[in-house]
C-alpha cells in the first residue's frame, strides 16, 4: 500500500474528468490519518476551486455554523477529514453546480475512506453523498435527514448548507430546532475524544 502523502500526490494530480470540466481539474481534498469527523459533500464550488480551499463560502459559512466550529478547527486536517463525492468543480447547469463527475468516486474514495481509521462522525451532506453512503435509504434528502438518529451517533445526513436551501430550511424548522443542536454536541464530543 502506498504512502497517503504519495496517494494525495495522485489525487491532486488527477486528471480522469478533465475535458468534462470547464475549468480544468483542480482536485481539493483535505485527509489526515488522524481525522476524527469526515464531511462527505458533493463537489466543490467555482469559488473553491478559485481559492483551492474546501467549503470556502457561503456554504462552508453555515456548515461551521451548523458544525458550531471555528474556521481553524475546520481547516484542521487532523481533526476534520472533507472527502467530497467529486474533487473538481464540475461546472454549472441551469439550477446550480452540476452533479459531481462519475469518475472520480471509483478512482479514489475506497483508498481514501481506508486511511481515515479515527473518524468518529460521517457528515453526509446531499443527494450524492447520500446516495453513496446511505446506499438503499430514503428515497430524498428531506426524508434522509429527518431519519437523522437512524444513524446516529456515527453518521448524519445532512441538507446542503447552500444559500440556495433557504426554503427548505424554512420549511424544515425541525432540523435547526432538534438536529443542530444534537450534532454541535456530538462534534464537540469527538473532538474532545482521546487517541
């Protein structure tokens, strides 16, 4: 088994998808052996694949929020492992990004999530991830995060936390009321694990 540190090397280096993209490959990860939380969400943004940091935006802003975490913690390999479904922005359609690209998932994810052995709490954020992780679950994202304790304590399905889900958060007070306040206190608890 190679190294991670040469396996990120692939990683970043991929170029599977590249004349599907429309902005050229540029694959962002962020993996560390000692991870104990994995947020697992669709692809990255045009503006994180500007920035090359993950969930650098609006929606990365209400994830931490979600999250009750601080930016540093986040961006914390050690303690935070973001695995997305697809590592390159796969460009926009009409009603936002486009799905994550196939190829990537099969190319990579088992290597990765092999390398993660201290994750305590899986973050599965949308319909891809959801499909992926919680393979033969609800039929909706709506319907996968109201069986939110299904999973509980080690995996949460998660709405994405783009501004563009400001409806279904408003039609879905619950999820702020009982969900967010259950996974801020489980995140500060796997954070405070011991090895």
């Amino acid at each position: 088994m190679i190294s991670l540190a040469s396996l990120l090397t692939e990683v970043r280096a991929c170029v599977l998808c590249a004349e599907h993209l429309p902005l050229g490959p540029r694959p962002i990860v962020q993996v560390h052996p000692s991870a104990r939380i994995l947020i697992v969400g669709q692809a990255p943004g045009r503006k994180v694949h500007e920035t090359g940091v993950p969930f650098n935006d609006a929606s990365g802003d209400r994830l931490r929020e979600w999250l009750g975490i601080s930016r540093e913690v986040f961006y914390d390999a050690k303690q935070v492992a973001i695995l997305p479904m697809g590592f390159c922005f796969p460009g926009t359609g009409k009603s936002g990004d486009l799905p994550p690209r196939p190829e990537c998932a099969p190319a990579w994810r088992a290597a990765l999530l092999s390398r993660l052995k201290k994750v305590n709490l899986t973050l599965v954020i949308g319909q891809y991830a959801q499909a992926y992780h919680l393979p033969n679950e609800a039929p909706s994202v709506t319907e996968a995060v109201q069986a939110w304790r299904k999973h509980w304590p080690h995996t949460v399905p998660l709405p994405h936390p783009s501004p563009r889900n400001n409806l279904w958060l408003k039609r879905n007070p619950w999820f702020k009321k009982e969900l967010i306040p259950a996974l801020r206190t489980r995140v500060s608890e796997v954070l405070a694990q011991d090895d």
